[in-house]
C-alpha cells in the first residue's frame, strides 16, 4: 500500500493539483453518491407541489444544501487531518458558541426545539449538527493523546473528555432536543470506548447513564410528548390517535410497500401525508411505501456500506487522532441511522433525528458531508504518508 | 494498537449486527406481514360516499305512474367539513337554522352521529355521507344557500328525487312504501360494495317490497382519497348510480281509483259502519290483477322523510282498522254463499246429477239439530241451477251431511273422501294464491286434520275447564257458564271428531272456512274462465328506463279444476241469473244494462259471532265470455246483495263505461306494454276524460347530484282523501281479519253455524287463533 503511494501512477502525477480526489475512498463516495440521489428523490416525492399542504420549495432548497454540503465536504477532504487537530480546540469552541447563541433571544423555536438561529430570515442554522462533528474532534484530540508504550488514555484526558463531552450535552439538552444528546452521547461513549479506557471506566460510566436515565425519568425532566413517545412505544394501542399514532402509521405506509413497492410518487399514504415529517425524521417510511422492500433494503444497505468503509478507514488509519476521529464519526452516524429507521419500523422509540445523507435538510447535511470529509481526509493522508 | 484494533473488530460487529437487525425487521414488516398493512393503508385512505340511485316508477297498464318521483330540494350538511372549522361549524350552523327558520339545536341534533350514547334524531349513516337535514326546501332557499357559499360552507342543497304517489290512498298497501334500509339488510345483500351509508331506502311492503331488487337500482360510489385529516385530496374512482327498473303493472289507475272510490263510499255510510272492505279486480284470460284495493286505507306520502312516530302508532292501531294491512290479500274470512259454487262442483264430483232436482226445505235436520234456510224459507223442488240462484243452503246441507254419513260419520273409515275438502283445496282455498306481494295470509279449510290439530293444542285448557268451569261467566249467565262447561268437556274428550255440523256449516262458506277476497277471486276466475288456476300477479314487466324489457312476468298456472266443462258451464249459466229475476243480486243490478254488458256472480252472507255479517259478491262479466272477476267483501256490511253487489255494479259500471266514462274502453286490458319513448318518458294514450298525463322516466344518470329545476316535476294529484280523515273512521270493532274473525259463532246462538245439541264446538273464541300455529309452522 505505502509502495503505492510514494510511487503514484502517471494518470495522478498530471492530475496535478486535484490529486487527492484520486485516492479518496471510491466505495464511500460512491455509496453516499446513491444515498444523496435516493433522498433527493424521496423529498421530492413528499413535498410535491400538488399534495395538499406539503412545503413548496423544499427539492430547490435540499439541492441547494447538497451543493453547500458537498463543498463543504470537499474542502475539508483536501485539507489533512493533522490540521484540522491544530485546529480542533477552535472548532470546538465555535460549536459551543453556537450552542449557547441558541440559548439566547437569537435562538428561534422550530418543531417544538429551541435549537435554531435564523439568518436573514431564509437561511435555517442548527448548531447542535455541528456540535457532533465538534465532539468527535474535541474527544479524538484529548484522547490520542497517550504516553509512549501504553495504549489507554490517562484518567485525567478522560476526565476531561468528559468534561468536554458534558458541556454540548447540557446546551444541547437545555433547547431540548433529546435525539441530539443521544448522538453525543453514543459518539462520546463510541470514541471512549476506542480510546482504549478501561473497563472499570467503561462500567462506571454505564452506571452513571443507567443512573441518570432513572432521575431523568423519576424527576420528570423530560418534556411530556417525550415521555408519550417513549410509552407509545412500549405500547403503542395506549394512544392510537395521538402519541401512538406516527408509529403505527409509519409502520403500515412501509409495510404497504410490500416487496417492491407502489412506486416513485405513488404512495398513497405518502400522497395522504398519513405520517408526519416525512421528507425529514419520516423520510423512511416514503422509500418504504414506494420503493419497497427492495428500495428501503438498499438504502440500509448503503448506509450499511458508508459505515463499513468508515471503519475501515478507521482500522487502517495508524495515527491514533485519525483513528478515533473516524471511529467517533461511525458511532455517530451508526447511531443515527440505527434510531431513524428503527423508530419507523416500530423497533426503537420515536425521536427527532433525521436519516443521514436522505432527510430533508441543512446544517444536517452539511454536517453530514463534513463527516464523509473528514473521513476521506484521513484516508487520504493515511494514503499519502503511511 | 492492538487494544484499539480488538475494540474496533467489536464496533464492526456491532454495526453489522445492526444492518442485519434492520434488514430483518423490514423483511418482516414489508414482505411477510406487507398483505396486511396494504389491507390497513387501503382502508385509512380512501372514504366511500354512496351516490343514492334513482328509484324506478311503478306504472299501470298503459303507462300511468302509480308511484313516481318528484324532485325534492335537500338541504345536507357535510359534518366532516364542519368539524375541521375551528368552532365545529357552530356559526355555520346557526345561520343554517336561521334561513330554514328552525331552532340550530334541532338540526345539531340531527347532523352528530348516532351512538350508543346518542339516541335519536341523531344521523345513523357514515360521517362521510352528507346529512340531510331538510327535504322540503324552498327553491329561493336553497338559492341563497347556493349562492352563499361563503357563508354556508360545507352545506349543499340538492335536488333529490323523492317518492311521489298521484293515486293518493287508492291502492296503498299494494304499492308499499319505503324505509331506511337497516345495516343488517345491507348486508344480506349480495354484491353491493359500499357501505352502509344511511341514505339507501328499502321497500318494506307491497310492490315496492316484493320486487324492491329491481326498483331500487344501484347506487354509484365515489371513493375518495383522503389525507390523515379526513380531506379529500383525489378521487379514487367513481361508479354512477344506476336508476332502478320501472314496474309496469297490469293494474289500471282508473279502475284501481273506481274501486277504491265505491269502497269509500259503503265505508262511510253511517248507518252500516263496516269496518273494513276490500275489492279485487282480476283478468279472467290471463290471471292478472286489474285492481286491488282495502280500506281503511292511508297515504302512503306519510313515509316520505321518515315517519313520525305518532302517525305509525295511528296506522298500526286497532281503532283506525289498522290501514296498513290489506283486507284484498290477508283479510281472512268466512265466504259465506260465494263458496257454493264450491259446493255445486264437491257433489256432482261426489256423484249427484248436475241436472238432478233437489228438495230446499225451510229448514234441514243434521243430526239431532235443524239446520235453518236463510230466515227459515221453504223454496220447494229445484235444480242446481236454481239453487245457485236463490242460494238456498238446506240442499248444501244434505249434501254435506250425506257424504259426511258416507264417510262413516262419528266413526269415520280409514280413508274418508271428503270430497268438499278435495275440491276446496282444487279451486285454490287453503294456501296462498301466490301473488307478488309480501306476506299473504292462507285463509283456512276445516277438515278432519285441522280438527285433530287443534283438539291437541287446547285439550289442557278444555279439560281443565270441565273440571273448574267458568266461575267468571257464572256471575253474569248462570245458563251460559253450564253451558260452556259441558262443552269443554265435551271438546275434551272426544274434541278431534269431524262433525256432521262442521260439514255442514263448511258446504256454505260458513263455520270454520276462511277465505282472503283474492283467493275467491282467483277461484272464480277459474271456474268462468278456462278452468285453471293462476298464481295471479300484478307486475307485467320491468323495464329498464329506456324501454329496454328487463324481465316479463306471466302468471303461471298453478292447478286446474277437477270441474268438467259441462259443470263450470251449467255453473256459469246459474250465475248469470243472479243478477237478474229471483237471483239474490237482482235488486241492484234491476237498472243496469244487462243486455250491454252482462255481470253474473254470486252474493254470500257470512255470520260472524258477535260482529254483523259480512258481505260478498262475487261477479264476473260478460256473463257469455268473462273477461273480469270482481271480488267485493265488506267487513261487517250486513247483506252481500244489498251491500257487497251495489259496490260490485259501480265498478262495473266505470270499467265499461256505464253512465260514466269508461275506465277500459272496449272492456279489454290493454294486451302489450306502454309505449316508452327513447328519452324514457311514457306516452299515456290520449282518451275522452284527460289530456294525456306526461310521464317522466329518469334516465341512467346521476340525477340527485345536479341542481335541477325542481318545480317541473310537481303536479301532484290531490288525494281524495286526506290522511286526516282516518282516524275516526273505523268503528273500534277490530279489523275483520285475522284467525279469529268469522269462525267463532259461539254455542246457543241458533245460527245456522250453531252445532247446537249435535254436539259441542271445538272452540271457544278466544281459544280460536290455537291451531292455526302448528299449520303454519309446517308451511
């Protein structure tokens, strides 16, 4: 492999300047490529200009996110990761700023979250998307840091960690927007784990979730629809028109796309809007109506194909900081991707987080592309300097 | 590195189990349990409103309507529009209530669902389905709904098609009328998709009811698709509404109203008082029904819209003679006179001559007991003919009396003849004609069986009663009460025995033999005409509206008599001179033209215990070659010559035309169809009395849904008589039908149905509705 690189072929010695492109992860780019054109399609089958009270706009303004995404993607490929650690403590920083900017009268209240800022009235901004890729760096930078010969981070980096991990946590908690905190937590407990901390720390902290789970619950800290969800989904006969009903109703509008589904646009349920939010958290349920079977199984199965390279990218990456990174990015989007399709296939508790790379939307996507980015910018040093 | 390449190969394996436990579940839900959730989506997304089917006219012989629609302006509210207003149409509904001038909590009442919490008026039918709430409004109403839409959204006036009856009360029970059809009709249905809706009408008696399949069409279906809020977004498919059948009938309105008219007149005759009456007009070629009328009558217009609950209570009431029943076709009572024209034809198949001579005493001994002619009248020496003629009863009496003695009397032999029971049942008596109207009633003929039957079922409480005796009775007729007691005890013992009485009594129409006035007519028309017996029907044909001939109805014959030519001939010819010289109908035939037009028939006086006579005429016409049967009975009238046969000669006269114009110029019912033209009206041929009536047929079209021109339509044709005029008209003395009517002469009366000392009767009126159960049950 090194021997490939320190001798590159003359198709990418003239290629000149774009030369990384060559040695990004074709597999990776490729899967999410099909991902982004699925979506595409399924937001513009849910928000067509004739279903009754369906937003108008939203393919023009999802292309447009894409476009954004993908150069946002593209830049941070180009640039090494090593880099991007010298600045890890500003990015961090900035994503907390954000946090905290949401809490302020600037923040603005959408779906029910205080989690958005918006720009000139158009332009929609969720820090808390960028509070992941903010974690998985700040986390990654504290935690490669380890004396020589040992392989576990010292107590004190994972304290800190900690500390860092804690801080978006509570802002993100604080707007509310339990899905959020989820995915920051599985991505702090993804890159812990990795890291190499022991399992007495490991347990601990299990303990602690466990824990806080249980005053969470005790102490009602949860908003009430949040807590509706959770017991909708335990049983879903409790609420059938209200809190139960999203479950049920995501779950006959996949199941009654059978094998190979109604096809593109003709989804009765989707056409009858039958299941809220379906060009974002619900997205799912349009390729499962539609495409079937067939269509919603490749999707997993695509979704499948961008974590396993991002693994691999992770396992063959030996700088321990490019490692975690992409490790944390896979918890993250594992996570995601496993709450998303899960709740509309009646398997997990309904929550708020949209289908990497297919929903519907902004700074998600762009948090997504910066994701894919970093993950081929690690490949790319890997490639180029062993 | 190792330790973090090991973690690694675990979050590998995590992840893959994760795709592996999505993928999983989707094959579950999408390919193995994906039938289910289609069958789930398809039900959520789509809402069926049923677009209600004209329902096809009901017309007479050449094309009048008897039953039509009319264009009616309805006022629906649509309930799930009103439930997406913020105030769930609260103000809508109030200005509603204000322009149609009725308090808003009325029509709230009538628009929410009905529920198990929520009694009437409420709407039973789906919320989908708009709710009528008025169905007489005015033109410029429904005009300023129209027109202010903006105001009254989720409101609609439409024109409707609605039952309409320009014979007013004429003929009432034999069309029908219609109700709401009930879910559990719905479903009894066979193939009709859509759903119970609340709109859909389904007839409950009469014609309407026996041939409700045709007439009703079928109602279209519009499925919409809906969003999760009920909206409609899109429309599924849509299957128009079907107008149903015309029933073209063999009834002719103006005979039909002649009928119905000289049956009003004998009911409101103050001295007499009858309590009811019924007249049958049949067509002695062909066995189909001319004419059928019963009254007390109604106006079957009262259902339209839904019944009060008032008015249903005042048709189904003793007081009013229960309006609702037709005397024609379930009115069971005892013939009288009429029936020895069965008689004649019993004992000259019995083996006595035809052109034998007969003594008519005053009176005749049966038994131990005399048996009296009518009012005690010795006639002398006579032939058959001239018993016919002056209807004497004393030669029936020995007729029956000997073959009762042949067959072995009070011991009968294994196998009696019975001979008048054999030709009662061959002329028809005994079960229904089989007529296509619902629920006809089977008259009854007496016999050895019938007795048994009913000595079993109230041989506890006869013998019983020769134990205890009549202590209540005793009070107020000691005599009776020893009377009565004896005869239980009697009727305990040996109760089963066919007496020389009970023959007696059944050979003139009397006793235990009940008869409806269409099972005589049915038999007469046998006997004058070719000498089989047609199941008589009323419907010609069903024709779909543009003339196409859906289905032709024939009556079919159902039995011939076992009467030689010679015998229906010599009976024929008797019958032609009781309307004239000494016959029993002389006296109101004296000044009809019998030289024109020559009605024969038979006069019967039936003895009711404790009720007065009721009267009968059985005619027919011309007396040479009948054509017509007409059958008149007036319940408790007194004499069937004085009463029955002047009602018999008004209708006569209108069919011929006698001193009035005629109802059936030519005396012949028309022999085909009325002539539909291709936009499906009728063409009533134009006669001397009116301008022909046009009659609009609807076409295969949905007409309900578009505004029309709802005036065009009305020419209703005011009643003769109001609804209000029935109550008040009856006499409160029962209704003249039923088991118990004309059957239970009691014991010492000195009637000619009295067994007097030759022994006990089998009954005690109100012990008489017994045995008529378990025969039912067998049928």
């Amino acid at each position: 492999m090194t021997s490939l690189t320190r001798s590159p072929s003359l198709a990418r010695r003239v290629a000149g300047v774009a030369s990384p492109v060559w040695r990004m992860d074709g597999w990776l780019l490729a899967a999410v490529a099909a991902l982004t054109v699925i979506g595409t399609l399924l937001v513009w089958s849910s928000t067509r200009a004739s279903l009754a009270g369906a937003p108008s706009g939203l393919l023009q303004r999802h292309l447009l996110n894409l476009c954004i995404g993908l150069g946002l993607g593209g830049a941070i490929a180009m640039v090494d990761h090593r880099w991007l650690r010298a600045y890890a403590p500003l990015l961090y920083a900035l994503a907390m700023l954000g946090l905290l900017l949401v809490l302020t009268p600037a923040g603005e209240t959408i779906n029910g979250s205080h989690s958005w800022i918006v720009i000139g009235g158009a332009f929609q901004f969720q820090p808390s998307e960028f509070a992941k890729p903010a974690l998985v760096l700040g986390l990654a930078l504290l935690l490669a840091e380890v004396r020589e010969d040992d392989v576990r981070p010292r107590d004190f980096d994972v304290w800190l960690a900690l500390g860092i991990a804690a801080i978006p946590m509570g802002l993100v908690m604080l707007q509310p927007d339990l899905g959020t905190t989820l995915v920051l937590v599985a991505i702090t407990a993804g890159v812990l784990i990795l890291s190499g901390v022991r399992m007495r720390w490991i347990a601990g902290l299990a303990g602690v979730a466990v824990v806080a789970a249980v005053i969470v619950w005790q102490f009602q800290l949860l908003e009430a629809y949040q807590v509706n969800r959770f017991m909708a989904f335990i049983d879903p006969s409790l609420d059938p028109r209200g809190a139960g009903y999203n479950s049920r109703q995501a779950l006959i509008t996949i199941g009654s796309g059978e094998v190979f589904g109604k096809g593109l646009f003709n989804g009765g349920q989707t056409t009858g809007k039958f299941v809220p939010e379906q060009h974002t958290d619900f997205v799912f349920t349009v390729a499962g109506e539609e495409l079937g079977f067939v269509g919603a199984a490749a999707i997993v199965g695509l979704l499948g194909v961008v974590l396993l390279r991002g693994l691999k990218i992770a396992r063959e990456c030996e700088d321990r900081f490019g490692a975690l990174v992409a490790s944390g990015i896979v918890c993250w989007l594992a996570f995601q991707m496993f709450i998303n399709v899960g709740m509309t296939i009646g398997i997990m508790p309904i929550t708020g987080l949209p289908l990497p790379f297919v929903s519907y939307g902004g700074t998600a996507t762009f948090a997504n592309f910066i994701a894919i980015g970093l993950l081929q910018a690690i490949h790319i040093r890997e490639r180029s300097y062993g | 590195m190792s330790l973090m390449q090991s973690r690694m190969i675990a979050l590998h394996v995590f992840v893959v189990v994760m795709l592996v436990v999505l993928a999983g579940r989707l094959w579950q839900v999408q390919v193995m349990r994906g039938q289910h959730f289609v069958t789930v989506a398809n039900k959520t997304q789509t809402r069926a409103v049923v677009v209600p089917a004209v329902r096809g006219q009901i017309l007479d012989a050449v094309g009048r309507p008897l039953v039509r629609n009319r264009t009616s302006l309805v006022v629906s509210v649509d309930t799930m529009e009103l439930s997406r207003m913020p105030d769930k149409g609260k103000a809508v509904i109030g200005r509603l209530a204000e322009l149609l001038g009725r308090p808003a909590v009325d029509i709230q009442k009538r628009v929410r669902l009905c529920g198990p919490k929520v009694s009437r008026p409420c709407w039973p039918g789906s919320p989908y389905q708009p709710v009528p709430v008025d169905d007489h409004v005015s033109t410029p109403m429904a005009l300023q709904l129209l027109e202010r839409q903006e105001e009254f959204p989720g409101v609609s006036a439409r024109v409707q098609a609605v039952r309409d009856y320009p014979l007013g009360d004429d003929g009432a029970q034999m069309l029908g009328y219609l109700q709401p059809v009930t879910q559990q009709e719905l479903e009894r249905r066979v193939g009709l998709k859509a759903s119970f809706s609340g709109v859909d009408l389904v007839g409950r008696s009469g014609l309407e009811a026996q041939y409700d399949e045709y007439l009703r069409g079928k109602p279209g279906v519009r499925a919409y698709n809906v969003d999760r809020m009920g909206k409609i977004i899109g429309t599924e498919s849509h299957m128009a509404p079907t107008t149903g059948d015309t029933l073209v009938t063999s009834i002719d309105a103006r005979v039909q109203a002649s009928v119905d008219a000289a049956l009003d007149k004998v009911m409101r005759r103050a001295k007499d008082r009858p309590d009811g009456a019924a007249g049958v007009v049949l067509d002695v070629k062909t066995g189909r029904v001319i004419a059928l009328s019963s009254l007390p009558t109604y106006n079957p217009k009262i259902w339209i819209g839904g019944i009060s609950d008032p008015a249903y209570q005042r048709l189904l009431s003793e007081k009013n003679g229960k309006p609702l029943t037709s005397r024609a076709t379930n009115g069971e009572l005892a013939p009288g006179s009429t029936f020895k024209v069965v008689s004649v034809a019993g004992a000259v198949k019995d083996g006595y001559p035809l052109h034998g001579t007969y003594d008519c005493p005053g009176t005749f001994r049966v038994g131990n007991r005399e048996f009296r002619n009518f009012e005690g009248v010795a006639h002398g020496r006579m032939n058959l003919h001239q018993a016919l003629v002056v209807s004497c009863d004393t030669i029936f009496y020995r007729f029956a009396y000997e073959q009762w003695q042949r067959d072995g009397g009070i011991r009968p032999r294994a196998k009696p003849r019975d001979p008048l029971e054999a030709m009662s049942r061959a002329f028809g008596f005994g079960r229904r004609t089989g007529i296509d109207l619902p629920n006809e009633a089977d008259g009854r003929i007496p016999s050895r069986e019938w007795k048994r039957d009913l000595w079993e079922v109230t041989r506890e409480e006869n013998c019983r009663r020769a134990r205890t005796g009549y202590p209540e009775v005793h009070r107020k007729d000691p005599t009776r009460a020893v009377f009565l007691k004896r005869l239980a005890a009697e009727n305990c013992k040996e109760g089963y025995v066919w007496r020389p009485g009970d023959a007696a009594n059944f050979s003139i129409g009397q006793g235990d033999v009940l008869v409806t006035p269409l099972q005589l007519a049915v038999a007469y028309a046998a006997l004058v005409g070719d000498g089989r017996i047609r199941s008589p029907r009323i419907a010609r044909a069903l024709v779909r509206p543009d003339g196409r001939v859906v289905k032709e109805i024939t009556p079919p014959v159902v039995g011939r008599l076992p009467v030689s030519d010679e015998v229906r001939d010599y009976m024929r010819r008797a019958l032609a001179d009781v309307t004239r010289g000494k016959g029993t109908a002389a006296g109101p035939f004296s000044t009809f033209p019998l030289d024109r037009v020559h009605v024969a028939g038979k006069t019967g006086t039936a003895e009711v215990y404790g009720k007065r006579d009721t009267a009968w005429f059985a005619s027919f016409a011309p007396a040479q070659d009948p054509r017509f049967v007409v059958v008149v009975m007036v319940s408790q009238g007194g004499m069937g010559g004085g009463v029955a046969a002047p009602i018999a000669r008004e209708i006569w006269e209108s069919i011929y035309g006698v001193g009035r114009p005629a109802a059936m110029p030519g005396g012949v019912p028309p022999s085909g169809l009325p002539a539909f033209q291709a936009d499906g009206t009728v063409r009533v041929p134009p006669d001397p009395r009116h301008e022909a009536i046009p009659v609009k047929t609807p076409r295969d079209s949905e007409r309900p849904g578009r505004p029309g021109r709802p005036g065009d339509q009305e020419e209703a044709t005011p009643p003769r008589r109001g609804p209000d005029d029935a109550p008040g008209e009856g006499t409160g003395d029962g209704t003249g039908e039923g088991p118990g009517e004309g059957t239970g002469e009691g014991p010492g009366e000195g009637t000619p149905g009295n067994a007097g000392e030759d022994g006990p009767r089998a009954r005690e009126p109100d012990a008489d509705d017994g045995p008529r159960r378990p025969r039912d049950q067998g049928e």
